[in-house]
C-alpha cells in the first residue's frame, strides 16, 4: 500500500477506535458467523480491530492480520501477546508466524500475511476465509477497488464488515475563523488517489460500500461511529490540528499563511485543554443473503 501509518499514530489512536465502533453491528457480525470463524483482516496495523472485535466473537475463532507492512504485523503479534496476557489468557507461538490465545471457549488463532492491498482481491485467500473484515481502511481505496472487492466477496457468499469509515463531518470546538477554509482542503486531500487505481471515496465510503455490496444481493446496516476527542486529551486534539493543515495546506496553496495561522491557534486551544474535536465516521455491516441484518 501506497497509503501507510506508523505504530505509535495506531496506538494513539487505539483508545478512540475501541470506544466508537458500534457495538451492536459487531454483535450482528458475531452471530452471522459459523462456530469457529476464519477472519480475513484488512490492513491490520497492530491488531487493533482483533483486540476489540475477538472478545466479542467470544468464541473459537482464527484471524489472518494482512498488511503490506511486515514490521507492522510484527508488531501486531506483540501487541496482541500483551493484551491476551492482560485479560488472562495463555499465549502460545506454535511458530514464528501463529500466535495462539487460549480462551475458555476455543483458542484464538492469529496468522499475518504480508500483501499489498492495491493488489486485492487476487492476492487474498478469501478462500479460507469466513468473513473479510477492516478498520479504517475503505475511506482510502477507490470505487473501483470497492467493486472487484464486493464481486470477490460476494461470490464466497461471505459477510463483510468495514469500521471507521469516514464521513467528511469534522468539527473542531470552539468555532475559530479558517475552519471552512481548512475543512474544504482538508476534504479536498481526502479524495487524493492513495495508490488503489483512481480518488479515494473518502466521504463517500460508507455509500459506495453499501451499493456495491446492496448490488450482490447483499444486506447493508451503517451505524455512526464518531470520534469524540474531549479537552482532556490535547495530544490527539493537536495531532487531529496538525493533520488537518497539512493535509489542507496542500490542497490550499494561496491560502497557507491564514492555514498555518489556523494550525498555531488550534495547537494551542489544544495545548491549553480548551480544543475538542469530534471526527465523524460510519461503520457498514454487509451479510449475504440469507442473514438479516435488522
């Protein structure tokens, strides 16, 4: 993938993710799986969606984390070793590319496949997979990628499930003089082609996910998944500042000296507790047909 993030912006985030996902389409995908579900897990960083989702399968359940990034996926295995240390669970490495965790109810099996998405679905084993899963991924790839991706998955007949989409609705508290201007690049770079053959959806994710799959004969459930960054948290409200301006000075190129006055003023909202900032995202569940998703 041409579109990569670092572990320490992954863990930083972690905490928020866990928090905004809704629970009640994970519960749906839980119960639409068989009783030891295969999971295909797209661009799994560190394991972030694994730690939260699995406790909710509650089950015997085998995982493969895909990533182009080797070292993330290295770091998945330790992070994910951690956490089952930390709720209780025995850790086992049958060997240096399966990490299992022993649960009371059937162990939870974890394997990384080293792939570059922009070449999915055909170097995917959907195969060997009961369900294709992904966090904050699909606001990056393009309609195109959706479409082959939705054609592939609905020929297994398999559900799919994507967290954290973007919806382009951001806002940054108190109101402050640049926010439009920053918001329209901001949106404007969302939209940039990330290396998936065309514009990434950005916004538009959570619709093109839910035509594509709703075009296969697919049901389609979305919930909101907002972060709510409070006051209390100014090194995210800073970081979500400094992406924001980048990502719009490039867009904006006659307006970067009111941009980087935007960016000065936020940093410093944020550094004072006084800037909180609510991202707006939207979950999709996709179930093939034969599962209801209400």
């Amino acid at each position: 993938m041409s579109e990569s993030f670092d572990a320490e912006w992954l863990d930083q985030r972690e905490g928020f993710d866990a928090v905004s996902r809704d629970i009640e389409l994970a519960e749906l995908l839980a119960q639409a799986l068989p009783a030891r579900p295969r999971l295909l897990d797209l661009g799994a960083g560190t394991g972030s969606l694994f730690r939260w989702l699995a406790p909710i399968i509650h089950r015997a359940q085998a995982w493969t984390l895909v990533d182009a990034d080797p070292r993330l996926i290295e770091e998945a295995f330790e992070a994910i070793a951690g956490f089952g240390a930390e709720i209780g669970l025995t850790i086992t490495f049958p060997s240096r590319r399966t990490l299992l965790l022993h649960a009371p109810g059937g162990a939870w099996r974890v394997e990384g496949l080293v792939a570059d998405l922009r070449g999915s679905p055909a170097n995917l084993p959907l195969v060997n997979a009961d369900a294709v899963v992904n966090s904050a991924l699909c606001d990056l790839v393009s309609e195109p990628w959706v479409a082959r991706m939705a054609a592939a998955i609905a020929a297994r007949k398999i559900p799919f499930y994507a967290a954290l989409n973007v919806t382009g609705r951001d806002v940054f508290s108190p109101p402050w003089p640049g926010d439009a201007e920053v918001a329209r690049g901001f949106r404007r770079d969302q939209g940039r082609d990330k290396g998936f053959g065309g514009r990434a959806l950005g916004a538009a994710a959570p619709t093109a996910l839910a035509a594509a799959f709703t075009a296969h004969g697919y049901s389609v459930r979305t919930a909101p998944s907002d972060w709510h960054i409070p006051r209390q948290a100014p090194g995210m409200a800073a970081d979500l500042a400094e992406g924001h301006a980048g990502a719009a000075a490039r867009r904006e190129r006659r307006a970067q000296k009111r941009i980087q006055a935007w960016y000065e003023a936020r940093t410093r909202q944020a550094m004072e507790g006084r800037l909180s900032v609510r991202v707006g995202h939207r979950d999709v569940l996709a179930l093939p047909p034969g599962h209801a998703t209400a």
